[in-house]
C-alpha cells in the first residue's frame, strides 16, 4: 500500500507535460527588415542624388570658363580721338588706362566703391547672405525686383568671364567663380583687380581710364567727387556717362557721396560740400560724330598692327559748334516753312584740305549716314564753275562774251528763269548771273561734257558724269566733301587738295606718319585767279548775294536742281572753303528753296561767327 501509494504520488511528476517552448519573436525581425530598407532606401537616395548633383554640376558649369585663362582675356585696340587743341573728341575699342595699385589711389576712391557696392565685402566669403536675405525682402515687398544682393566678388567674376545674360544658370556660375576667386585671391588684390577691369561706359575699363577719359586726370589725382562720380557708374555705366548725361552722372555721385557718410568714411556736412562742387563741362559740340567715323575710316590700312592709337584731328571744336547751331537753327525755322529735312555742311582749311567742322545731317544719333561724304547728289549750277574753267584754258578770258539767247539742242532747250535774254555778255556775268545757255554754249565751244569732266575729275570730283550737255547744267552725281575740295583751288592758287582730318597719329610705342596728300598743281595761277574774280561777281551782284558779309573777302556759286531738289552753295572766304547742301533724303522737292537762299544764307551765318 505504501509503494502504491508513493508511485502514486510521484505518477502525476511524471507525467506532466513538459513547459511549451518559447513562440518565435517577430518584432526583432520586423525591425531588421525595416533598417535593410532604410539602408537600401539611403544608398539609392545617394546614389541617384549623386548622379543628380553631378548632373547639374555638369549642367551649370560644362561651358563655365576657366578662371584662370578668362584673368588673361584680350582686348580690342583702342582708338582715342583728340581736337584739333587736344581736347578728348571720341574713343572707340578698348579703352585702358594705367594698372593702378591700391596704395596709389586716394583712400576715398575705394571707398566711394565698397560704400555705394558692397559694404561687407571684407568680412563676406565672396557671398553675401545677409545681403541676399535682405534683397529678397525687400523685393518680395515691392513685388519686383528693386535690390539685388551680388557682392563685389560676383559683379568681377561677372565682369571677367560671364556674358550678361540674366538667369539661373548664369547666376550659379557668378556664385562658383566668385568663390575660386575669394580663394584664389586676397581682398585687396580682388579689389585692385576690379578697379583695373571693371568696365566705366564710353569704352573705358578700370578707373583711370575712366579719370582720363571724363576728368583729363588719371585715377590717383581724382577729387573725392570725382571719385564719387567713377564709383557711382558700375551700376548703369551708359545711363550715367558723364559725356553723355552729366546731369544724372552728377545725380549717382551725390547718391554716392550719401552712402560714404551714411557708411561713416566722411560726414554729411562734407559730402553736402562735395555735391556742391561736381561740375561737368558740357561737351562744346554734339553730332561731330560724324568726323569722328570719317575720320577713322580705313585706320586698319592706315596704321596695320599699331595696336592703340591716340590720333590728333583737324577738327576745330569751336567752329563745329556754331557750324551745328547755325544748321539746326536754320532747318528749325525757315528750313521747316521750305519743307528741307537735312542738310550738310564742310568747313576746309583752302590751303592743304584739313577739314575743320563737319554736319552730316541733321542729328547724328538719329541717322548717323554721313550727307557730306557718302550721299551723291546732283549739283545744279554748283558744277558750272568746271565748264568755265574748262573755257578758261581753252584760251578765254572773264571778259570774253557768250551769247544769252535761247538754245535748242534736238529735243532740250535749257530754260534761263528770271533771266531776260541780252543778247552777248561776259563770262564773268554769265556765271554770276547763272544763266543756263550761256554755260551749255560755252561747254560746246570748250570740248564738250568729257572735256568738263575731265576737269572736275582734275580737282578732285569723283562721280557719275553725263556724257551730253546737260552735265553744264549740274546732272552729275557728286559728294559735298569732293565738291567743296574742288572749289579750294580757286582759293589757294590752283592747288588740288585731299580732305583730311588725322593732323597726328601715335601708338603706345611712337608717333606715326599720319597719310596725307601734299597739295598738288591742278591749274595754273592765273586761271585760278581768273576763277576767284568770277566767284566773287557770284556773291557780290549775282545769285550769291545773301551769302555776302561786310569787311570779308567772299566768292562762291550757288546750286540748284530740278523741282528744288538739292540746293548748294560752296564758298571761299580766306583761309577757309565751305560747302553747304539742303535737301531731302527722299529727293522730294523743297518749296521756295535755292543755292541763292538757305544755303547762301546759311554760309553768311556760320562766316559772320568767324573771326578772320
């Protein structure tokens, strides 16, 4: 009983099922699976994310310059334009001056720059983020761009080796280089070079040449003004040129000088001083720019290789202003009644043809084709002058007569105008008078159209010349610039001259043989003389007379075609020629308008100006 009872009592031990096995833990398994993915998930993110960087990197920079083969950037020689007294008249290519360093250049020169550009440029790496942030603020306000946050660092990679094209693209490239700049360079040397490069309107790059250029001075002499004006035309170098628009040059450079006492580098009491003085001299003439293209015409074969060149003109600034005010008041006031739209004007030294002023229509910024020296136009009775030369030397005298009467020649018969037929009368009278048949009877006597050719051709007039009889009365096609050369002749004793305006021309390296065409015998003294006692008949008691000024000595011939078309006077007062046309582009007809009129008129205004 008691074994029974003991494998009784152990039985149940026995027997019992053993405890369940612990179930598998998910959650660890889960997490794994989700840090793989994570894992996964990053790289690929990485993976393309740095495809993506590289692409965009390729994109903004595949055509990106190389900094340091854009530092060493060419440039296009430089033609600097000096009066005929030295005083600056045009520039073209360009224009630099000498590289100045840092220490050279009055402290106000650099700082008028950092005040008025970037004030945090020597704390900044090159770019300015308080300056973006507050840009975009202030732009978001306005809803338009009014602020712009580029440091100094970005506008010189801009200016050294980007186009100006605005956009993204453009602008990551700005960021870039101006980086590679703040690290390749210090702050004063990215400084000196921004003031040796930056580009300062009318062709000039970098601060003295932009002093030498608008102040004659170069860029370590300038006055704190002056210096305000320079560091004022980064912003809009065109807008505000002081050639070109003083007034607002002067407006930026009191901004300028606002910003350097509100920068703290002077106080307001000066820079309320410094706004006081700035002054520019306006420029004494506006369209010479007319001469200045004639002028540099064909330099390239004139001077090959020379690189810069600094040319000292014929041009007389005096005389071109009262040449081009007379013109514009002329075509202002009785110019408009007689419906002339231009005009043109040559002002020539008689003795070697140096031209000293020069019109070429009306406004030069408005049409600047050149009236005096391309456009062809017919002459009228202008031409005459080589028909009575022509007879001159076929052995005739001003005092030999021609007949008046009227002519007809096949189906032409010159008309004389107001002129009542005499009969016979001398030449002298016959060219004074302008009488038409009288010219053609003398052209027939004298060999012909050819033979008149002939002898414009001799002094100078290139054109086309009809090949019959109306060519006496001016049907050729001639240029103003010729024409007046011509006339010279008759002024200097029978010397044909060749127009030109370079007295002086020197490169960097030496002075230069400017061309030039020594005067040349053409005719002989006589018939010279002979022509100059016809020409002053002209203006003293024929068609010329309006052209006439008390107390000078003055000869010329008018000119005037078909349905007043063209109308010419050409005149000599000692030691100058002056040659004048009115008409119109379009060849439409002037109303009222003759050689004897406007233009003789004109003539006696710009003389009367003139002292002898």
């Amino acid at each position: 009983m008691a074994r029974s009872s003991a494998r009784g009592a152990r039985g149940p031990a026995l027997s019992a099922p053993l405890p369940a096995a612990p179930a598998p833990q998910t959650v660890p398994r889960r997490r794994r699976s989700l840090l793989g993915w994570l894992l996964r998930t990053a790289l690929l993110l990485a993976i393309w994310g740095g495809l993506a960087l590289g692409a965009a990197l390729i994109f903004f920079t595949w055509d990106m310059p190389r900094p340091e083969a854009a530092l060493a950037t060419t440039r296009r020689p430089s033609v600097t334009l000096e009066a005929s007294d030295g005083r600056l008249l045009a520039t073209s290519g360009d224009l630099y001056g000498e590289a100045v360093r840092l220490a050279e250049l009055p402290a106000y020169l650099p700082g008028a720059l950092l005040a008025v550009e970037d004030r945090r440029f020597r704390s900044h790496f090159g770019i300015d983020v308080i300056g973006l942030a507050r840009a975009a603020i202030a732009n978001w306000r306005a809803g338009r761009v009014v602020q712009g946050g580029s440091t100094l660092t970005q506008q010189l990679a801009k200016n050294l080796f980007l186009t100006p094209e605005r956009n993204l693209r453009r602008k990551v490239q700005e960021a870039l280089l101006a980086l590679w700049l703040e690290q390749r360079f210090t702050k004063d040397q990215l400084l000196e070079i921004y003031l040796n490069r930056v580009y300062l309107g009318g062709g000039a790059y970098g601060v003295d040449a932009a002093a030498r250029l608008y102040f004659g001075v170069p860029a370590a002499r300038v006055s704190l003004w002056q210096a305000a004006i320079l560091a004022g035309l980064p912003k809009a170098p065109s807008r505000y040129n002081p050639r070109v628009a003083p007034d607002a040059a002067i407006h930026r450079g009191a901004d300028v000088l606002a910003a350097m006492a509100d920068a703290g580098l002077l106080t307001e009491a000066r820079a309320a001083a410094e706004a006081e003085r700035m002054t520019l001299p306006r420029r004494p003439s506006g369209d010479a720019g007319w001469f200045a293209d004639w002028a540099q015409d064909d330099l390239a074969e004139a001077y090959p290789g020379s690189g810069d060149l600094r040319l000292r003109t014929t041009l007389d600034l005096k005389l071109q202003a009262i040449v081009e005010a007379r013109m514009e008041a002329l075509l202002a006031g009785p110019g408009a009644a007689g419906h002339v739209g231009q005009g043109a004007v040559v002002v020539m030294d008689a003795a070697d043809g140096a031209v000293r002023a020069m019109v070429g229509g009306r406004a030069y910024r408005a049409s600047p084709f050149n009236r005096a020296t391309t456009a062809r136009r017919q002459p009228g009775s202008a031409f005459k002058p080589f028909v009575y030369l022509a007879a001159l030397e076929q052995g005739m005298s001003p005092d030999d007569t021609v007949s008046d009467a009227p002519l007809t020649l096949g189906r032409w018969s010159p008309g004389n105008g107001h002129w009542a037929s005499r009969g016979e009368i001398t030449l002298e009278t016959a060219l004074a008078q302008s009488v038409n048949t009288a010219a053609v009877r003398l052209l027939q006597r004298s060999g012909g159209a050819k033979a008149a050719a002939a002898v414009a051709q001799r002094l100078g007039v290139q054109g086309r010349f009809a090949d019959n009889a109306s060519l006496a009365l001016g049907t050729a096609e001639v240029t103003l610039i010729d024409m007046t050369a011509a006339y010279a002749a008759f002024g200097n004793g029978g010397l044909r001259v060749t127009p030109y305006g370079v007295a002086r021309a020197e490169s960097a390296e030496r002075l230069l043989a400017a061309p030039r065409t020594a005067p040349q015998r053409a005719i002989t003294p006589d018939a010279a003389a002979a022509m100059r006692r016809m020409l002053a008949a002209v203006v003293r008691g024929g068609t010329g007379r309006a052209a006439a000024v008390p107390g000078r000595s003055v000869a010329g011939k008018t000119g005037t075609t078909q349905d007043s078309r063209d109308a010419w006077f050409i005149g000599l007062a000692e030691p100058l020629v002056i040659g004048i046309w009115l008409g119109n582009d379009d060849g439409s007809p002037m109303e009222n308008v003759s050689g004897g009129t406007l233009p003789a008129r004109l003539f006696h205004d710009i003389l009367e100006e003139i002292r002898p």
